[in-house]
C-alpha cells in the first residue's frame, strides 16, 4: 500500500512540474507577444499581427520560398515600410532606402548574414563590420573590371561554347537541366577571375553541392543551431549531404587557393598584368592591399564565397530569362535577328534589346530575395515617420522597387523586355532597378555577373 502511494505521489508530481512547465512557457510567449505587439518601440510601424509578434511568418516564408513575392504583398498593403519580424522592417522608398544604405556607420544584420558562412569560416559577405568588409571588397572590384573582363574574353567564350555543345549532345531527345549546365559554366568563367588561368577544378559535384548549399541557408535562417549536429550524424543520407555542403564548397576554395600559389610560383611572363581576386588579395604591393595576413582558412573561405557568389545569382538569373524567352519565341526571333549582325563579340553590350532583356530578367525575378540589411545603431533611427530603436534590422529588395510604381510599371506582373527600349521615364525605371543592392554594400561583383550574363545570354 505504501508503494502504491508513494508511486502515485510521484507521478502527480510528474504531472504537475509538466503542468506547471508548459503553463510558465504559455505566460512567457504571451507576454512576448504583448510586449512586442503593443509595447516595443516598432509596435507602431505597421504590419500584420503574427509577423511583428513572432518570427514564425518570416520563418515560414523562408522555408516555402516565398518570402520575396509575400513581403512585396505587405508592402503593397501597408505602405512603403512594413514590420516583417518583432526586430525587422522592409523599406520600399528609393530615397530612403539609398540615404540609409550609404551610411558607412551602420553594420549589417549578423544573424542573416551569417547564414553565409563557409565551412564554418567567415569571408567578405558574413562581416557585418564595413571597416572589415572594404578591404575585403577590393579585390573583386578590381578583378572585375570592364578592362579585365575583356582580356579573359576569349577565353569564357570557349567555356559558353562548351555548355552549348553539351546541350546538343541530346539532339532533343531528353529533356536538359538548363540550371546545372549553367552552374558548370559559371563556375569554369569565375575560376578565371577568382584564381587566374592556373585554377582549373572539377565542376560534376558542383552544381549538387551549390544547390543543397542553398537549402541549408535557409534551413539555417529557420532551424536552431542544435538541429544541424543531429542531422550531421541522423540516418538520412540526403540530409547529410546538405548539412555536409558548406564542408564541400569550402573544400573546393581551398583547391582554388592551392591551384593558384601553384601557379603563382611557376615563371610568370611580367607583361601579364591580368589581376584576378586570390592574386589581389595576397599581394602586400597591390594598390589596395588587404591590410592583414590571411590565414589558410580565412583565405579558403573567401575564394569558396566568391564562388558561390559569382555562380549562383548568374545561373539562376539566366536560367529565368532563358525560361521567359522560350516562352515568347517572336522575341526570341527578333533577339536573334539583333545578334547575328554583330561582327564582334565584344560589341554585346550594344544589343540593345539584349540588354533590355537581362534588366528585364533582373527586375522580374531578381535571383537575391531580401537586397542588403543595415541595423539601427545605438541612438536610434527616423525613417519615413517612424523611430526604429536601436539593433533594428532594416531590409529592402529589388523586387518591388518596381512592382510598388505601377506608374512606371504598369505591367510589372509580365516580363516586358521592351520597356526598357522606351525613352519616356527610362531614367527613373533605371533607378528603381537594383539587383546588386544599394549603397555601400553593394554587390562588389556586379559587372561580373552583368558581363556573365551578356555573354551567355548571347548564346
């Protein structure tokens, strides 16, 4: 009988720390969701009620990627800034998100930045620091001149030619992964620029590791840290893998640094000025030199990044307006018809419907959902009527920069190429469009990937 007692004794009171447990979490959440609906100094930006109280809404649409499509519909609802997490708001004002992102004061986001990481490593993109980002940045901005650009011509037109021949090999009878093939010759063009003409890596595994790269940011933006060591190790191959893929592509910066060191200790012919980013940043006597001495693993994370960078928004990009295009075959026509009168292949940026073409791509589906964040430094901030208190996350995106001026967008739901051929309020659709993002965080590759784009969307 004492036995009996003493069991039931014990299990009321497992019953009641349950109880009590789950009834202690409950008060907290609720006075979570008070304090940050009602009392927290951005309860009076609007929004909807679960975003601005939980960051279950931006979680979820990260996780069903459709967090650029449903914030540009918040905006639409809202006005020009709109609280999309307890901590964050979307900015679609042109002129405030410029005079807020050219502050070189302000640090980006670390908790979505950092979901960049390589390997465990930091490189240029994953430092909310811009006094540690600059020098960082130049090397690519360098190494992606027009001037640079031009002197590996030759060269990524062999690379475009290659993809192009791999696509016929089918004659049609199968059906072909566009995204990997693009992926393969971004890769082979970026080496070039990354590493010089000595790096020449092995690109079969890359387009599956850069995609599962994909998925596990997000998984990383939504999933606590925790989950990430069960999944390393958990039964499920296909997991393992994407967990694993940050290891990989770090592997492969660090082939790009080893290839290069290699070739830079080789004779070199001196009348060779072409630059390229390894080359730049190990260079104490380059016009902007990186003001620290790397470590093996810093500078391996930084060549994997760039890579990343330099592959990824390009081949997604084409790969839309390529898919845009087969859809449309009269403008497929009249492109082609543009193309097959230049002699020169570095007469591409004079194809004026060409270009019309990629800007259009870019403002349709820009390939970066959430264009930059900045956060609010101690002291605070006023924007567009409204004081965001200090560690707010300030976002914007290329998106709906022009979806949200349907005066000079009044079709911005179809891709129309042939807006950009117009003259009237051709400046001020040009300003609205901002893939690269804004200020002075902006994309240091952008005329890479402008020039990647030219050059295979030529083919």
């Amino acid at each position: 009988m004492l036995g009996y007692i003493l069991a039931t004794s014990d299990a009321f009171l497992s019953w009641n720390t349950l109880l009590y447990s789950l009834l202690f979490f409950f008060l907290y959440e609720l006075g979570y969701i008070i304090y940050y609906g009602y009392l927290h100094p951005l309860s009076k930006v609007p929004g909807p009620w679960l975003a601005s109280t939980t960051s279950l809404w931006i979680r979820w649409q990260r996780w069903n990627g459709r967090l650029s499509l449903e914030a540009d519909k918040l905006l639409a609802k809202y006005g020009p800034i709109v609280r999309i997490s307890p901590t964050m708001v979307i900015v679609n004002d042109h002129g405030a998100v410029e005079s807020t992102f050219i502050r070189k004061d302000l640090d980006t986001s670390p908790t979505a930045i950092r979901a960049l990481r390589v390997g465990g490593h930091d490189w240029t993109v994953t430092y909310p620091q811009l006094s540690i980002a600059r020098e960082r940045r130049h090397p690519v901005m360098i190494a992606s001149t027009t001037k640079n650009l031009k002197s590996w011509h030759p060269t990524f037109r062999n690379h475009i030619n290659a993809m192009v021949e791999d696509l016929r090999e089918s004659k049609g009878t199968r059906s072909e992964d566009v995204v990997r093939h693009l992926r393969i010759c971004t890769l082979k063009t970026s080496q070039l620029l990354i590493g010089g003409p000595g790096v020449d890596l092995d690109p079969q595994d890359f387009p599956q590791i850069v995609g599962e790269y994909n998925f596990l940011v997000v998984w990383r933006l939504c999933l606590p840290e925790w989950a990430f060591t069960w999944l390393k190790y958990s039964p499920f191959s296909h997991a393992r893998f994407r967990v694993d893929s940050s290891d990989k592509l770090f592997d492969l910066g660090a082939e790009v640094c080893r290839q290069a060191e290699a070739q830079k200790n080789k004779n070199r012919d001196p009348a060779d000025d072409t630059q390229h980013v390894y080359g730049l940043c190990t260079d104490k006597n380059a016009k902007y030199p990186v003001q620290w001495s790397w470590t093996k693993d810093e500078l391996g994370a930084e060549m994997a990044g760039q890579i990343l960078a330099a592959t990824e928004t390009t081949s997604s990009a084409l790969a839309y307006i390529f898919y845009e295009l087969a859809k449309d075959p009269i403008l497929l026509e009249e492109l082609y018809q543009e193309l097959i009168v230049v002699d020169d292949d570095h007469e591409l940026d004079s194809v004026k419907l060409l270009d019309a073409c990629i800007k259009e791509g870019l403002r349709f589906r820009p390939p970066v959902a959430l264009t930059g964040s900045r956060a609010v430094p101690p002291g605070g901030l006023d924007l567009l009527g409204h004081h965001l208190s200090e560690g707010t996350v300030i976002t914007t995106q290329s998106l709906s920069m022009s979806r949200q001026r349907p005066d000079l967008f009044p079709d911005f739901d179809v891709y129309n190429p042939k807006r950009w051929l117009e003259e009237e309020n051709g400046a001020e659709r040009r300003r609205l469009l901002v893939p690269f993002g804004v200020g002075s965080r902006r994309c240091p590759g952008g005329n890479m990937a402008l020039n990647d784009t030219r050059e295979d969307g030529s083919i």
